[in-house]
C-alpha cells in the first residue's frame, strides 16, 4: 500500500535542498527565498515542488516538477490539490504548453481564450515567454467541485 504524503509550504531551512532540486530537474524554474515554495517529500528526499509567484494583480503559479522515478503518480496533482486554498485566496494562473492542458484541467484550471481578460503583468510576461514558446497557452485556477 503506497503511504500518502502531505505537501507542506517550504521552511527556509530547506530552500538550499529546493534549489538543488529544481537545478537538477528543471534548470529553468529558479526558485526565490521570497516566493512561496510548496514541496512533497518523503523524509528528505523532494518528490515534487512548485512555486507560487506574487505579481501585483494575481498568483501565478509555476515551476511544477516531479522528480522523474516519482512522475506520473498523481504526486503533483497532491500537491496542486494540497495548495488550493492558496490557489482560491486571489485570481490565480498558470503558463503552460498544450500538452500539459489535460493535467492542468483535471486540476482546475480552465484556458483563458481572451488574453484581454488576463491582468495587464501577466498579459506582458505571457507577451515575452512566447518569444521563445510560442505555444504557451495561460490557464486560470477554478475551484474544482468534488467528483
């Protein structure tokens, strides 16, 4: 039987161990002391990790990586399942590729189709990602209703 594993917001003491992890998996999510940081781990070792950037409009949420052995686990479904109070406090997004729209949805998020209704920061950043992922799509968290 497999043990669950709360996901709990990052202690300062552990954010050297968090961006060890993210360069290792995700060279490009660079964490930030001053950014909430959430991690599942099992006793020290990170299973997976997000980040949850304040800009002055909204959340957005970014940086979700799974260690590769613990992918594909429902592991970082937890963990948005876990920080979803936080997702619900103020609007909050997420910037993604097509092929990760199907996880996302299952996890509450919907597509924003009209990029005029996105908040003029997240707007511009959106703008700026595309310059090197032109297929980045932005997604807003919606309160999923129990299944």
């Amino acid at each position: 039987m497999k043990s669950v594993i709360n996901a709990i917001p990052v202690d300062p003491i552990w954010f050297p161990l968090v961006k060890k992890f993210y360069q290792a998996f995700y060279p490009s999510g660079k964490p930030n002391k001053a950014e909430p940081l959430w991690v599942i781990k099992d006793g020290a070792n990170i299973l997976c990790a997000v980040r949850l950037k304040p800009l002055d409009q909204c959340l957005l949420l970014t940086g979700l990586v799974t260690h590769p052995r613990h992918r594909n686990q429902g592991i970082a479904g937890q963990l948005l399942q876990t920080i979803s109070e936080q997702l619900t406090r103020q609007p909050s997004y997420c910037l993604n590729t097509p092929e990760l729209t199907p996880f996302y949805t299952r996890h509450g998020f919907i597509e924003v189709t009209d990029e005029a209704l996105l908040p003029s920061e997240l707007r511009s950043r959106l703008q700026r990602y595309r310059i090197k992922q032109p297929r980045l799509i932005a997604m807003q968290y919606h309160k999923k209703t129990p299944t």
